[in-house]
C-alpha cells in the first residue's frame, strides 16, 4: 500500500488549520454531516438534469453509527460518492472543496451547497487518530478507501462497497488529562451535538438508539431496546412559510431554544433576497434577563448557514442598543468552515446586521404607533437599554434612537415620546422643559415645578439615574433644546418681574453675601428669585452637572466626588424674605442660623443628605423654644 503525502502544506499546515479555524472540537461533527448532505445534493441536482441518473428521493439519508469496544464513530450517506480521482482531488489537498468545484462547474441555483472551503473534513483529526473513508461513485462499478493516521500521509486503495455513497470509520483518541475523547463514543452526547448544529439538514440522520425500557407485560423488569430513531427536524420552522405558522408554533420555539418561561413581545419573520439572501426569526422578549444589565449577559443571534449553526452567539449580528433581541439568522451566502476571526470581517455578515438593524427598528416603531400599551411594556423591559446606548459612545447613536424615547409628560400624564411632546408645547415654549427626580410624586412637589404648572408648559419627568445623561447627550430635538427646570436663571417671568428681582439682589448684595459664607463652599451663590410660588426655597445648578446628577456620580465607587456647583434661591414674594432682612439689620448671628436651616431645607426637598443632621437639629429646636 503506496503512502503518499499531502499536496498542500504537510504537518504544521494541518496543525494550524484544526488549532486556529475551530474553536471547539465538536464541530468536527457537524462537517461531516454536512459534507454528507452536500454529497446526496449533488446526486440528487444529477438525476434531475441526467434522465440516466436514477434516484429515489425517499431514500436518502444519513446514518451514524457507534461502536465503543472499537472506539469509532462512523458517519454513512447514499449520495454521490467519490471515485479514487476524486478521493485524491478533494481529501489529498488541504482546502481542496470538491463541493466548491461543483457549484462553480453547474451553479445550481436552487441547490444550498454548504461546505465550500474544504478544510471541514480535516477537523475529524481533532478527535481522531485513525480516519478511513470508504467511497463509491454513483456512477462505478468500484469503491475506494482513502486512509490517514494524520499530517505524515494518506494512502487510497480498492474497497467494498455494495452501494454508492461515502462511509466515513473515525477511530477516535483515547482520553487525556484535559480532553475525555470518549464524550463522541456516547450516544447521546452524538445525538446532542447532531440537534444542535444539523437539526435542519434536509435529509434524515439516522441513529441506532438505546433505550432501558420496562419488559412487556412485567412491572419490575426491564430491558435494553434499540431502534433507529431519526434525530433532526429536517425542516427550520424559518424556512417554512409565515402565513402557515401559528403564533403558538413561533412561541414554543421561543420557549425551547431561548429558555425564557414567558412568550415574546413580538416575533420578526422575515426572509431576504438580494446582495445577501438570508432568513431570520427574531423575537423581542418580554422581560429582560437577570443578567441582562451586567457584564456577563453575551448579546447575539444564532448563525446558521442553510441550516447548519455556525455559531451559537453571533454579536456582530446586532447592535448593542439591540442587544435584548433573541432569535437567528440562516443565509446561503455564508461559508460554513467560517470562524470568530473571520467572521468579523466578513462583508456578507456585516450586510445583514445593517439590514436586521433596521427591520427591528422598523418594527419597534410599529409598535410605538400601533400597540402603545404593548411598546411601553417593552420600553419598561429595555428603555434603560436605549437611553444609555443614546449617550454611550458620545452620542454616535443618538439620531438612530431619540424617536424611540419615552418620558412621562406632566401635562399629557402618560409616557409620550420627544415628537408628542414637541406637537402638544403651547405657543409661547420654546424648549423642552425637564426635572429630574426619584419618583413623579417627589417631582410634584418639586418648588421650581410651580411656574410651569402656572403657565401651562409640559414638562419631563426624568426619574432614572440614566435619563438626566441622554437628554444632555441629545442636546436638542428638532430644534428645541433641553433645558433642567432647576438649571440657574431658567426664570419663566416677564420683563418687568425680572429687572424687579434683579434690584431685589443688588440691594441686598451684603446680606446675601454673609449667608453665601455662612455656608462656606456648599453653594455658589445665594440669591432672591420669582420663580417660586408658596415655596420658601430651593437649590438650583449653575453649569452642566445638576444635583440629580450629583446624586449619580456620589453613588458610583470611585473616589472623585463630582459636585454641583449649587445655588440657593429664596422666594422674594414669601414672608422669610422680609424675615431675612430683619435679622441682618437686627441679629447677624440668628440669620445666619436661619440660613443653615433654609439650606438644609432645600436640600431635603433635593432627596440630598444633610452633612450636620445634629447641628440643624439643635438650631430648629433653639428655634421652636423662643
């Protein structure tokens, strides 16, 4: 028997193309299987343009088989076969794709030829130390066998077989330390690893299955039985034409493959023809997962290629403000010996997503339009998803995403999205007005909220920790720019009123002076304002960082403390105003007091901490006792 040697690279060619191409050894699997239904596809486009070429469709298949006391698995079909040429053509050169040549030679366009780069067969060494493959053209009277122990060489010599087709004996590796070979000697893991990457190859894989089931008439005895059970689906529910389907069909789909107990918000079915072709079946859950906010949730869709997964978690498939989206994409246009590394560079991929993306965000709007109680059931789920993606990467998403938005609008009270609020501003607003809180009853009661309730405008109400960073990310909508209701000198009074507080301040300027030093570097300035109604005080910001957002960053674990540059404003028009007065002209030492209190309670209507809790409490009983 001649050995002879590989064509291409010898030894350290195969080495790196089993090491690098394949991220795990199971997938040697499911080449093989593919590699068999490319075989019988081949025969089967032959008997449809030979008339001489004889076929029945109902008996194709593949089969597997195991035998544990010889370590081999073998994987059978009835297709085309291979002849001794064709053994050396396509099994003596590593990344020679007999499958390729064909679909260049015939270009059968509806055929899916899945394996086309020819390095799959040789992922078996992977798992095995000895491969014989035993083939018989459909066409010859003779079989051959080609035979490898690995890189050192391969001999083909004549064989027996009774019909046309391709067995393929893979003897597999004993244990090691780190990898128990013998996982692909047991028939169920074979059966798991066929259902979860060739589920949907069209023809039947057949396996000898062994079962312990209780004897026939005995209540306590039981027996070993085998039958041969066809263990793939054959047909993707994706494939199968939508208006066929029920919705109860879509969601136990769901249910099985994404693990989730509860049905999805909506199922996206959609099949594409074109530059790239490809069918995907997506689903927007209902709930986000437990994990899905932290660092160990993995974002993707199933990668298939003409019912063969590729990969389990494709991310490149969906944008990160997507990430919720479940479900999986199966293209003819993708290579099936296709890895993470060069996936990531692959044009067709790169297509799709660009085209997913869109088709979510198509739908998500429908939604939004037509289905409101529907959309902000997943807006609650996702919202935070959306509102961080808006301001992440400053802002490169923004204008993909702002229409997506929802905030509750004082005075539509509902959720309402930027465009409904901008249609319902009254004449005179000019900007989209905002207040940040931690719940719509706390902004209520806010002081500033009064002059806006007074003049009708419509106000935001911001109420996580996240949303005061997207609007400031945005900037704008439409022309209108955000403004925070707490921002300083965002004054809604007239002119008059205005040049009014204005002498109000310069005439105190002493004693607003001495109250902006009795409490050191906590505020920036303290200040008479008509802005409030029944309200004494409150504190407004100066510059970008509110207190709401103050509140962000003391709560994030790091050691810079972000402060607010503060402002403590006093109702002009209430009685402390004039109190105030009295007390710098008649007792300095008691406005001072007075002012702590009024700063601590602007403070506490902010939901901030008082510093000195003691102190303030000492004053207010002091107070209380005269």
């Amino acid at each position: 028997m001649e050995k002879k040697q590989f064509k291409a690279e010898s030894k350290k060619l195969l080495d790196l193309m089993i090491n690098s191409i394949y991220t795990n050894k199971e997938i040697f699997l499911r080449e093989l299987v593919s590699n068999a239904s490319d075989a019988i596809d081949k025969l089967h486009y032959r008997s449809l343009t030979d008339k001489t070429v004889k076929v029945d469709v109902e008996d194709f298949a593949i089969d597997i088989s195991i035998d544990k006391e010889k370590r081999t698995l073998t994987i059978a079909d009835n297709g085309c076969g291979m002849t001794d040429k064709e053994l050396e053509t396509n099994l003596g050169t590593i990344a020679k794709s007999g499958t390729l040549a064909f679909k260049e030679e015939n270009n059968p366009k509806d055929m899916d030829i899945i394996g086309q780069f020819g390095v799959g067969f040789y992922s078996a060494f992977m798992v095995s130390e000895h491969i014989q493959v035993i083939s018989k053209a459909h066409d010859s009277e003779k079989a051959y066998m080609w035979e490898s122990y690995g890189a050192d060489g391969y001999s083909i010599t004549e064989a027996k077989r009774d019909s046309n087709g391709t067995t393929i004996i893979l003897t597999i590796k004993e244990d090691t330390e780190h990898d128990k070979f013998s996982d692909y000697l047991d028939t169920d893991k074979v059966r798991a690893i066929v259902k979860k990457y060739s589920d949907y190859i069209r023809y039947p894989i057949r396996m000898d299955v062994t079962e312990r089931k209780l004897k026939e008439g005995s209540e306590d005895e039981y027996e070993d039985v085998t039958t041969n059970e066809i263990v793939n689906s054959m047909l993707p529910l994706w494939k199968k034409n939508k208006k066929e389907i029920k919705e109860e069909e879509y969601n136990n789909f769901y249910h099985n493959n994404f693990f989730d107990y509860a049905d999805p918000l909506k199922t996206i079915h959609t099949s594409v023809e074109g530059l790239c072709s490809y069918n995907a079946l997506l689903y927007i859950p209902e709930h986000a997962p437990y994990d899905f906010y932290s660092k160990d949730y993995e974002k993707g869709l199933q990668l298939y290629s003409n019912g063969v997964l590729i990969m389990d978690s494709c991310s490149d498939l969906l944008p990160d403000y997507f990430s919720f989206v479940k479900g999986l994409v199966d293209s003819s246009d993708l290579s099936l010996n296709i890895s993470r590394e060069m996936l990531q560079h692959d044009h067709q991929v790169r297509l799709i997503a660009k085209n997913i993306e869109k088709k979510i965000k198509k739908e998500l709007e429908d939604m939004r339009d037509n289905d409101r109680d529907k959309y902000e059931k997943f807006y609650e789920a996702f919202g935070m998803q959306l509102k961080f993606s808006v301001y992440n990467e400053f802002g490169r998403d923004k204008e993909e995403l702002k229409d997506l938005l929802l905030f509750y609008s004082s005075k539509q009270k509902k959720m309402v999205t930027l465009k409904e609020y901008c249609d319902n501003m009254v004449d005179k607003q000019e900007k989209i007005y905002y207040a940040c809180g931690e719940s719509n009853a706390k902004i209520e009661l806010m002081p500033q909220i009064e002059q806006f309730k007074e003049k009708e405008y419509d106000v935001l109400y911001l109420t996580e920790y996240v949303d005061e960073f997207t609007v400031q990310a945005l900037m704008e909508y439409n022309g209108k720019k955000f403004a925070n209701i707490s921002s300083e000198g965002l004054d809604l009074g007239d002119e008059e009123n205005s040049k009014k507080i204005e002498k109000e301040n310069k005439d105190n300027k002493d004693m607003l002076e001495l109250m902006k030093a009795t409490l050191n570097d906590d505020v920036h300035d303290v200040r008479f304002t008509s802005r409030l109604k029944k309200h004494p005080v409150c504190l407004t910001t100066e510059g970008p960082i509110s207190i709401e957002m103050e509140k962000v960053m003391r709560a994030m674990p790091t050691e810079e403390k972000i402060k607010a540059s503060a402002v403590l404003e006093i109702n002009e028009s209430h009685p402390i105003a004039e109190k105030l007065k009295k007390l710098y002209k008649k007792d300095k030492k008691e406005l001072e007091n007075y002012t702590k209190v009024l700063y601590a309670q602007a403070r506490l209507i902010e939901g901030l901490p008082l510093d000195n809790p003691t102190e303030i409490s000492n004053i207010v009983c002091d107070m209380m006792a005269k």
